[in-house]
C-alpha cells in the first residue's frame, strides 16, 4: 500500500472509529518495521490538550456501541485465531521460557526477570486454587499450557488435568510439549456436564467473554462444579461504567472481543450463586514492558517469522496496552469464588 492509499484509509477509518483507531492502524501498516522505543514513547506518553480531548470524545457513545455491536456479532473463532496463531515461535521470542504464561506476571522487585515474575504468579495462583489429590481440574483457555504445567509439577497427576482453548496453534503445541488433556472448543458457548470438576479457573481468557455472555456463562460454570467445588479466575476487566471512546482500539488486536466491567463480573457470579472468597489486584504494566523489551531484542528473528505488518501490530499492541491501564480504564483482578457444598 503506498503512501497515499494510506493516508485516504487512515482518514476514513478516523471518522467512524477515532483518530486512536486510525493513527495505530496507520502505524501498523508502515512498510517498514516501527522505531520501537518511540513508537512507546508516543503511545504511553502524554498528548497534545486538543488530541487528547478528541481522543476521549469520538466517537460518540451511541456510535462506540454500534460500531462494537456489529463486531461482538462474528465467531469468537476468528479474533482468537487471528491473535494467537502467528506463530509458537512467534510467541516463544518473548514469553518466559520455562511456562510460555501469556498473561500478566507478578513483578515482586523492579530487577526480576519475565521468568522470576511469571513463577512468582504461577506460585501465588497455585495456591489460589489449592489442588487437592485425585481432583479433576479444568482450564478454560489454556494457552500453551503454562498453569497446567505448574499444576502437574505439585500434583503428579496428569490424567486429572484438563484444558480448553480455541487456538489450534495451542493445541498443537499442548500435544507436542505437554501431553495435556487439552481440547479445541470454545469454553463460553459449550456444554459441561453437572457436577464434574472440583476446579474451574481461567487465566487471562475472561477478556473474551463478551457483555452479553457472561451471565449465561457464570451459571454454566457454576453448574458445572461439584458441590463445594471452586473457581479461580485472573483476567482484567474495564472499570469506567460507560464505554471509553478508545475501547474500540481493541478490535484492532482481538476481534469480536470487548471487555465487561468489574461489576457486570461481580453481579453474573453473585446471580449464579457463587461465594466470593477473595479478591485481588494487580499490576500488568511491568509485563507489558517486558514482553515489549524481549521482541524488540528479537526483532530479527521475528521478522523472519512474521510480516512487517504483524510485527507492527505488536510493538502497537503492548504500549496501547500499558496506556489501557495506566490511564485506569482497566484492572487486573483474581477472585476465588466458591459453589455451596
């Protein structure tokens, strides 16, 4: 695309969608890879008063939602595979090495490493779900298997360990790697069985359950536990009530996906009859960083992996991130919640 094809496109995505919208996927479609470390700076930084106030303001609520209306309409089947089946290798770049958690890590001293920071939570959220002997155990996206590992690595009981994901990348890796009870199918609209697993938790897949859905799901799940049984959930969620203008930035990096609020979360499980047991935030930026750090210092492997164009989306896609919670607009939560015995 040259560059004045690209101008005209950036100008009629700007209308409908935002000058957010339209100034990354500009930067995306740059022939050239991007000039990292200011590509950050001009995401995560400050803006101009007039830029940031029409940054916050188009477009106009009624249109951010039926702009996303129309996207919340396609199979959940293509934003997860556009997102996660790039490459395992791709990924592999900068992830941590030992459990490949694409999700946010728990930086305990600003000197850690992505691989001390990601044990660290693989440590806090194993004893967030406590397993005990001969509990059967699920996953709802489970990646690469990265918390299954660390759940096998205390248990010893791999026959009991079962995941989900809608990545068929992940899945191929699963059965090469792992050798986990992993299946492709979508956790949010498939049936489960009443009263089969002692644990449900999720890491990181809740961002995909749209608005609309989570209430059904919760009560899914809910049914799905044995009595007594627990659920374990880390994933972020939005925090203004009213959708933010730059929401809809999102669609960009996960199709047909939009965040729900905490609170929307904490109705669908209170309504489905969980107990709530405990409640936690934490901090993504500092994994966004690192992630940003490790493809950079890969930049050329990856662009014998990827186009210019992927590569692009994801040095975008980390500051945009960052922005997202450092503006406050989102949180990073992990809830234990509880089915009445």
């Amino acid at each position: 695309m040259n560059f004045l094809a690209r101008k005209v496109l950036n100008v009629c995505e700007a209308v409908p969608y935002g000058v957010s919208y339209a100034w990354l996927n500009d930067k995306i479609r740059s022939p050239e890879p991007l000039n990292e470390e200011a590509i950050w700076q001009e995401i995560t930084g400050p803006l101009p008063a007039a830029v940031q106030f029409v940054r916050d303001h188009w477009p106009l609520r009624p249109l951010r939602w039926a702009l996303l209306s129309a996207k919340m309409k396609q199979d959940h089947l293509l934003g997860i595979a556009e997102h996660y089946d790039v490459s395992n290798e791709f990924y592999e770049l900068f992830l941590d090495k030992k459990y490949m958690f694409y999700t946010c890590a728990d930086f305990h001293r600003p000197d850690e490493t992505i691989e001390e920071a990601q044990q660290n939570k693989a440590d806090f959220i194993l004893k967030l779900i406590d397993p005990q002997p001969g509990e059967k155990i699920l996953e709802l996206g489970c990646g690469w298997g990265a918390m299954l590992k660390r759940l096998y690595e205390h248990t010893g009981e791999k026959e009991n360990l079962h995941g989900i994901t809608l990545s068929q990348e992940q899945v191929t890796y699963n059965e090469q790697h792992n050798g986990f009870n992993v299946s492709f199918d979508n956790f949010i609209t498939r049936d489960y069985q009443p009263n089969e697993y002692d644990v449900i938790y999720s890491i990181g897949s809740f961002e995909h359950v749209r608005p609309n859905e989570i209430e059904s799901l919760s009560k899914k799940l809910f049914d799905a536990l044995k009595p007594g049984g627990r659920a374990v959930h880390h994933f972020f969620c939005r925090v203004p009530p009213k959708l933010f203008a730059t929401a809809i930035c999102s669609q960009i990096y996960f199709p047909g996906s939009i965040g729900s609020t905490y609170n929307e979360w904490l109705h669908a499980f209170e309504g489905a009859g969980f107990r709530i047991s405990h409640r936690s935030i934490h901090d993504y930026r500092p994994t966004l960083r690192a992630w940003f750090d490790n493809l950079v210092a890969n930049r050329e492997r990856a662009l014998q992996l990827v186009d210019v164009q992927t590569y692009n989306r994801y040095v975008t896609f980390f500051p945009s991130s960052y922005r997202y919670f450092d503006d406050g607009n989102g949180m990073l939560v992990r809830w234990v919640m509880h089915k009445p015995g």
